[in-house]
C-alpha cells in the first residue's frame, strides 16, 4: 500500500511536467511551420533624412532577392541572421526582427541619423551621425548639416569620432552645436586642422572666427554671443573680417 501511494505521489508530480514538455514542444514546432504571411516594417528617426526605405530593408532581408522569406515557414531561416544582415547596413543605426502571433514578419529599424557632412576635396564625402559613427553620402538624398574640411578628418574616415579622446572632444562640440538653434543657424562650416584647431565660417555674416581648440568651448561660445549681441550691432555687421576667441576673457576683432 505504501508504494502504491508513492508511486501515485510521483505520477502526480511527474506526468504534468511530461506533459508540459511536450506540449511546448508540439506547440514550438507548430510555430516552426507557420508561415511567413507579411513583411512589416517599421523605419524610426528619419526625421525628414529618407537614407534608407522599406524596399532598402526588404532586399536586406531577402539578400538582394535571391532568398525568399515571404509565404515559407520560419523554420526556413533564422530570424537572428536576417536581424544581424539589416544590422549591418551603414544607415541603420539599430534593427530587431521578430514575427508576431499572426506570422507576420516584424522589423523595427532605427536610422542613423547625420548631423555633420565631411568635405574631403581628394575623396568621398561622408556624414558623421548623431552616435559619432561615419556614414556614406547617398544617392538619392541629401542631408543640410553642417560642413566639416581640414585634416583633423583624415584619420577618422575608416573609424569612429569615438575612437580616441581628441575625436569625441570634437564630436562633443559639432553635437553641441547641431542641437542649438542659434549656433546650428549661425556656423556653416567649421575647418580643422591636423591639431585640432578650429576656424569657423558663417552663415550670414563675413568674419572668420578664429576659434581654436575645444578646449572651453562654452566659454568661447558665450564670447562670440557677446561679439554679436553687442559688438556687431554697434560697429556694423561686416566692419570686421576676423574675429579671434582663443585667448582668455578677450575678443580680439580685426
């Protein structure tokens, strides 16, 4: 009598686990074989920068055509490697792909997004992204950002502006400055040098603003607002066509 209740303890324990197990797994190879009914995407932070389309991501995921996904089961392909192919492209600064209850094949992208395009006269131009990543120019769109030239850039074409001290310190102040409104209006070109000293070019006004390096570049800001919030309208917008803001506490107007 008393194996007969143990044996009857363990049933009770045992058999629901048993069923459990395979009920999941009847259950995941039923979702294996669902089909892939529909391609949905969904393409965040273009904010007016259309670098990359649905039709972009869909050729991604089929690998230019030559691998359909559309109307085969999952069990076909590996969501993760079609999730590490859109990854990789240059304009997509992140990519999940899930499929829903419905089978619908489900892809959110995040596009990098450029706040800063490199002129390089003896090359390709490219774009620095709001994640200090470089990006190619486009084909078929064309960002307004700010332009950035000197040889401060050379180094930095084949990796990040975060890739070492001086070109985050860099990449801190082109963001800076493509978040302000004022300033984002003001500076149209900022000039580097293989030093890192910074000559910048207006927008509207003709002085060449000797800016020097990043080091305190707010305090250097706040000076060139003085230069302009009081100086400029006084004198006359284009009596000067240099201004120097290297040296402490002093605004230098030649």
């Amino acid at each position: 009598m008393q194996l007969k209740n143990s044996l009857n303890i363990v049933l009770k324990i045992v058999l629901p686990i048993v069923i459990f197990v395979v009920t999941i797994g009847f259950v995941s190879k039923k979702q294996e074989e669902v089909l892939c009914k529909k391609i949905i995407i969904n393409i965040k932070n273009q904010q007016g920068n259309f670098f990359i389309n649905e039709a972009d991501i869909n050729s991604l995921l089929t690998n230019n055509g030559n691998e359909m996904v559309m109307n085969l089961p999952y069990e076909n392909f590996k969501l993760k490697d079609l999730e590490s192919r859109v990854n990789a492209h240059k304009f997509i600064q992140k990519a999940e792909v899930y499929r829903d209850l419905a089978g619908n094949m489900m892809v959110d992208a995040v596009q990098a997004r450029p706040i800063a395009r490199i002129f390089n006269p003896d090359g390709a131009d490219h774009y620095i992204s709001d994640q200090g990543k470089i990006l190619p120019v486009s084909d078929r769109f064309t960002a307004r950002v700010m332009v950035l030239s000197g040889g401060f850039f050379d180094s930095y074409i084949e990796k990040d502006m975060l890739a070492d001290e001086s070109g985050a310190d860099l990449f801190n102040f082109i963001k800076f400055i493509e978040k302000d409104k004022f300033w984002s209006a003001q500076f149209a070109q900022l000039e580097v040098d293989d030093r890192g000293i910074i000559n910048i070019y207006p927008q509207v006004t003709k002085q060449l603003i000797e800016f020097g390096s990043v080091y305190n570049y707010s305090d250097k800001l706040s000076k060139l607002k003085i230069f302009y919030d009081k100086i400029l309208p006084d004198r006359g917008w284009n009596r000067y066509d240099r201004v120097n803001l290297q040296f402490k506490e002093q605004i230098i107007c030649e």
